[in-house]
C-alpha cells in the first residue's frame, strides 16, 4: 500500500502553536483520506497517522492509504415521473437529467418515495487516483489549520499563516506530488538543521526515510523523541552536582522541546547571594525569560545553578563561551529583581491602593481600585451565604476570617503598581503575597493575595486557604459578571479577557475546596457577584452568565473528572445544579454533585441505569409533547384521580425513590442513589404496559402527565437520565 509524506517547512513558529498545528494537520489529513475513501475497510491494513514537528516544520506521514478510490454506483433521483415523461415520452427535463448524469434516457428508472414517483439514474463514478485527491484536496487542508496568530507575507495574495512557507516536501512512495501552497510548489527537498547542517538542502527519497535523512542533517523531527532527549540531558548535567536535582516543569519541558531540532544541555551557575531573593521571583526570572530549569537540593530549596536547554551541539571549549554567556544574562536580569524588591518596599502595599485609580482594568469598567471595592462586597457577600454557617476554619472565629479576607481583597491587587510586576507580569498576586509577608502582614493575609489568582490553570494547584479561596471565588466570579453586563463574553475562539480560565477556576474551586465544596453552591457565588450590576434586573443575563459557568462544570467533569461527556451533559442538567439545590435546608455542595457524577459515570453501561434511562426519555418525550400541545397539568398528582394499579404504584415508589435519593446524596452514598432511581425502572414498565396517558378524558390525562412530571423531576434532581438512553 503507498506511504504518503507531507512536510510544510516554514520560518520560526511560536513555540506554544506547534503542538496544537501539528496535532489538527494530521487530524485534516485522516479525515480527508477517510472522506475520500482512501482508507481501507479491514483491521489487518488500517490506515496509519503520525505526526511530526519543529520549530521550522510540520509533518504528516501516512501509512496504508489505497492507491485509489473504489469505483462505486450512485442513485440520483431526477425530476417527478409526471415532468420527466409526457403520454409515455420523455420530455427536455428527462433528456437535461440523463445528459447531466451521463446516461441514456432509455435507462432512467421510476422510484417511489415519500414525496411521490419520481425517475432516477444509476451512474458509474471512476475511482480517483490517491495522488489525484491529495494533489486537490492538501491545499484547502494546509489553509484551514487554525492559528492564534497569522500573517500575510505575499502583497495581493489571499494565504494567510503563522509564519511565511519557505518550503514543502509531498511524496507518495517515491513520486512528487505537485502540491502548490502560497506560491511553494512542493517537491522532495527538505532543510536541515539551520546551524549543524547549513543551507544545503536534504533530499527525501521515500517517506519511510524522512526521519532518518533529517537525523543526519541534525534535525530530530519527532517531539516525543525530543522530549525525552532534553529530559534524558537534564539528568546527566545534574549529576554534575551530587545530591541536586532539578526542578519538573512539564510546561517548560515543553516550551524547549518546541523550541529545538537538535537539543542539548549545560549546567550554568549564579552566585550564592541571590538566593536571598525569594523562590518565585528567582524561577519566574530564569524560566520565563532565558528558558532555564532550576535546581534544587534534596529539600527542595534551591541551588545556585541552572540548566539552559540548547538547540546546539558543541565542545567543551563552545560550551564554556555559551555557559559564560548565559551567566552573564541571568546575573543582570537577577539584579534587576533585586532593585525591584529594595525600591519596592519603600511603599508598603496598603499605600499602593490608592495608586490603584490610576490603574485601568477596563475602560468601560474604570480602575483596579474600582475592580478592588467590587471585589471586596462581593467577597462579603460570600461569606454571608456560607451554609452552614462558617464558624471555624483552622480554627479561625467568622470575625477574624472574614477581616482577613477583607484585608486580602482589598490589598490583592496593588501589586500591580509595583516595579517587579511592570517587569515581571506574570508574577501578579505572587510578588503582592511576597511584599505581604516582607512587611509582616498576617500571614493568613499573604497567603490569600498569593493565590487568589489560582487556579491559573487546569494543571495549577487551587489557594491553600480558604480565605484566599473566597478571594479568589470573588475575583473571578465579579470579573465574569461585569465582562457579562457589559457585552464582553466569550464568543467562539475568541476570549480577550480570559473568562473561560476564570469559569474554570470558578469551578475547580467549589469541587476542589474541601473547606468550601460543602458549605457554597454556584448560586451563591453568582447572586453574589451580580448585586449592583445590571445583571440582578435582567433576567437574560442572569440566565446567560448562569449557563456559562454551568458550561464551563460540565467541561471540568469531562476534562478533570475523565467523565464520559454524556454524563456530564446529565449532571448539568441536574436540578443540583440548579436553583434548586437544597434538601430539608441542607445544602448540596459542588464536592457532592462531581462525587455523583463520578460514581454515575462509573455505572453507566450497566443494564439497570441504560434501561431507566430509556424509560425516563420516554417520559421526557411525552411530558414535551404535552407542552408543545399547550396542555396545563399540575406539578403533584392527585391520588383520588389515580385509577389504575400501575400508575398507583409509580405514584408510591416516587415518593419513597425521592427520600431515598436525597438522604444517599446527602449521605455522600451515591451508590445507593443511583440504586433507587434504577428501582423505577420495572415499575415505569408496567405503568408504560397498562396506563395510557393521553386519554380523552383531561382530568385523567393531566393527572397521569404530573405524576410523570414528579417522576421526572425526582430523578432529574441528581441527574438528568434522558441524556443516558443513548450510551
């Protein structure tokens, strides 16, 4: 079978693109094979993807395509019988079909379908060769990958891309495809290593010798073999140093690994007086800024070293010019952070808020000091509707707590007027909790401003307090509402001021918080963050902002819990979820809700909940049609209206399934929950056997559509099970 090869070689791209272009190239190239018929039918020679790239190409390479597309036979249905022929004789529309479908009249055929008798022709399509479809079909795929970033670089032409296409190899086996993109026409020469290899170009003979021909010209085109060869040379050059390791940074791991084609490592040094500086400014320098790892001893406290990842191969005598080089950059950049900090601490934190009305955070939305006093009578607001009440944390009295986060919200930003933060951006709330400390804040206080930016990410760790969670939760949540109220939500890829990061936060806090995820529910935080906005009249957003952060819960099941999708879908659904989230007062947390959605998940191919499932979207169906028929019914049914022995026994089962659900949830039993809702299922079978619901009778009629209707939303209150029927 042929081997297809694509390389599209380009000038630098930003590192943090490479993965996600690399990974949805290959997608588009299976996909259009697939579309194309070019894949085949047995398990024995399916088609095999693998994608590579560097910082100066992508690749694609395909195994096991068919040489050609299998001819096949088409019906095409033509005009009404009645048109195409007139007293036994074709007409000009029938003689138009068959001349446009490349047949003869003679051979038209009448079919019969749900609009009428119409005629149609059976046409012979010819196979197209595998090197025909992808000579037509790569350019479109090439144009279509998304980039965050794009340019033009060719005046009058439409392409746009990362960065200008400076080469392209395509072969099938061992032909030239005449592939042509943004004026490149493709052939079978690639480009080594920049440095290593020069401008001397590498010829590509087969695909299956991509790899290997790159190798010698300096250039490792799989990132997993990099990866593993950056990680490989870290621990060899650590060695160097006994008892010292550096420091994982998966993330920076794979920044280097985009960064290079043919890396390697050097140990580099620094001198001992900077690590008076604290952890997080001396990393953020080294890592940010010069890419380098950290070192750390085996207490974890770091060493005056560093390890920068080279896209080089060089002596001793070239790695001593490097390492030399690399020291000198570090030692200025180190004491830049050192004048920060000294200049810094001139203005204590509580005398930078005010500098803060100069600070914009949105134009429309005004300064940070007016994001600082939103942030803090949210945060209050919080705290007041802690259910239970909050009384002791760590033990903390609900005075002190609440003046703690009240100091936090109101110092959490005034770091922005800082020098180290202007310098170092990305130490927002990090150098604030720092200063905090210096100037020897309560330490529950630095803390609090230290993390309320977290979680930043879905890899990052959640505050370690719960005063910076409730800072955090009012920071995020406040900005989502005000972004909302002022038309600036999220809209497809595009998200300018990260809210969907926020949601996420939002969301990992009130799962993930074992202090907060039984003691606050969504709605809290959100009625929280719309008082005083226009957000508290306007019902449409309140549902809108409400629907987002529910969508941003049900990314997090998928995403962080490994939940199948539908599932999530089902818990989001959830009256849980919803305004309704309350059992005899008690309040049922987001810690509760992701625990059921992970025990539902665990048990969703089992018989017992596919056959509920299919029973309760049978009754969804029934309840919706009845609605779209404009038909009132009561939310209780009336049991001196319940005549049949079926639907009297669903009425009873309800009941006791209902007490049930919720004492197991409220139990954190939900093994048990999930077992009395699947209890319904032989008894919705009889009542589906015996009772007819839509009777001519309207008092019987509505009253078997409430008891549904109770039915229904007893089980939906932990879960919406319709979503499941399909699993």
């Amino acid at each position: 079978m042929p081997v297809f090869l694509l390389e599209i070689g380009l000038e630098e791209i930003p590192a943090g693109m490479i993965s996600a272009a690399q990974s949805e190239l290959a997608q588009r190239i299976e996909k259009l094979l697939t579309r194309e018929r070019l894949t085949p039918d047995t398990q024995t020679d399916a088609l095999r993807v693998t994608s590579y790239s560097t910082p100066r190409r992508l690749a694609v390479l395909a195994e096991g395509l068919l040489q050609g597309q299998p001819d096949m036979e088409e019906e095409i249905v033509g005009p009404a019988t009645k048109v195409a022929f007139k007293d036994g004789a074709p007409t000009q529309a029938a003689i138009a079909f068959a001349k446009k479908s490349g047949v003869e009249v003679s051979t038209l055929k009448t079919i019969q379908n749900a609009k009428g008798e119409y005629v149609s022709a059976t046409v012979h399509r010819r196979g197209r060769t595998a090197a025909e479809v992808l000579k037509d079909g790569l350019a479109a795929e090439i144009a279509g990958i998304y980039w965050p970033k794009s340019m033009y670089w060719r005046a009058g032409k439409p392409e746009r891309c990362v960065r200008p296409v400076r080469w392209m190899v395509a072969l099938l086996d061992e032909e030239v495809l005449p592939l042509e993109f943004a004026g490149v026409t493709a052939g079978r020469a690639s480009c080594g290593h920049r440095v290593l290899h020069g401008d001397a170009p590498v010829m590509v003979k087969t695909p299956l010798e991509y790899a290997k021909a790159l190798a010698a010209a300096y250039v490792e085109v799989d990132p997993e073999a990099r990866r593993q060869r950056i990680r490989k040379a870290l621990d060899k050059a650590t060695r160097q140093i006994a008892g010292a390791r550096w420091r994982e940074d998966e993330a920076l791991v794979e920044i280097v690994t985009n960064l290079t084609e043919w890396p390697s490592v050097i140990l580099g040094s620094f001198e001992q007086e900077y690590l008076t500086l604290p952890d997080e400014i001396l990393v953020t320098v080294m890592r940010g800024y010069q890419k380098y790892f950290a070192l750390e001893d085996s207490e974890k406290k770091l060493l005056p070293n560093f390890l920068a990842v080279l896209n080089l191969e060089v002596d001793d005598a070239g790695a001593a010019v490097i390492r030399h080089g690399n020291e000198r950059v570090l030692r200025a950049r180190f004491n830049d952070a050192r004048f920060f900090w000294d200049v810094d601490q001139k203005i204590p934190l509580i005398d930078r808020v005010e500098m803060l009305k100069s600070v914009t955070f949105q134009k429309d939305l005004g300064s940070y000091w007016d994001k600082t006093e939103r942030n803090r009578a949210v945060a209050r607001r919080i705290i007041d509707r802690f259910d239970p009440p909050l009384f002791l944390f760590e033990p903390v009295k609900l005075e002190t707590f609440t003046a703690i986060v009240d100091k936090a919200a109101l110092l959490a930003k005034a770091d922005l007027t800082t020098e180290m933060v202007k310098e170092f951006t990305e130490l927002q709330g990090v150098v604030g909790g720092l200063y905090a400390r210096a100037q020897r804040l309560p330490d529950g206080v630095a803390r609090a401003i230290h993390d309320h930016y977290k979680p930043a990410s879905q890899e990052d760790t959640i505050p370690s307090l719960p005063a910076g969670s409730v800072v955090a939760l009012a920071d995020k949540v406040s900005t989502i509402v005000d972004m909302f109220a002022i038309g600036l939500q999220p809209t497809g890829s595009k998200d300018p001021f990260a809210l969907r990061r926020a949601g996420n936060g939002v969301v990992r806090i009130l799962v993930e918080d074992d202090k907060l995820n039984d003691r606050l529910h969504l709605a809290h935080v959100c009625f929280a963050a719309m008082q005083n906005t226009k957000a508290i009249d306007d019902a449409v957003l309140r549902e809108s902002i409400y629907d987002f952060l529910l969508d941003r819960f049900e990314f997090y099941l998928r995403e962080s819990g490994n939940v199948n999708p539908q599932v999530a879908r089902a818990i989001r659904k959830a009256g849980t979820t919803g305004s309704d989230y309350e059992v005899d007062g008690l309040l049922i947390g987001y810690g509760k809700i992701a625990g059921f959605a992970k025990a539902l998940d665990a048990q969703v191919g089992s018989p017992n909940v596919l056959a509920v499932a299919e029973l309760l979207k049978r009754t969804a169906n029934i309840l919706r049609q009845a609605k779209e028929k404009k038909i009132i019914f009561a939310y209780w049914e009336s049991e001196g209206l319940l005549r049949e022995t079926a639907e009297k026994e669903l009425s009873r089962k309800v009941t006791e399934v209902n007490q049930a659900i919720q004492q197991s949830y409220r139990e954190g039993n939900y093994e048990a929950a999930i077992a009395a809702i699947a209890s319904l299922q032989p008894l919705l079978n009889a009542f589906f056997d015996s009772v007819m619901v839509m009777v001519d009778d309207p008092q019987l009629r509505d009253n078997r559509l409430a008891l549904l209707s109770r039915t229904e939303s007893v089980v939906r209150w932990a879960a919406d099970f319709s979503e499941l029927a399909s699993i």
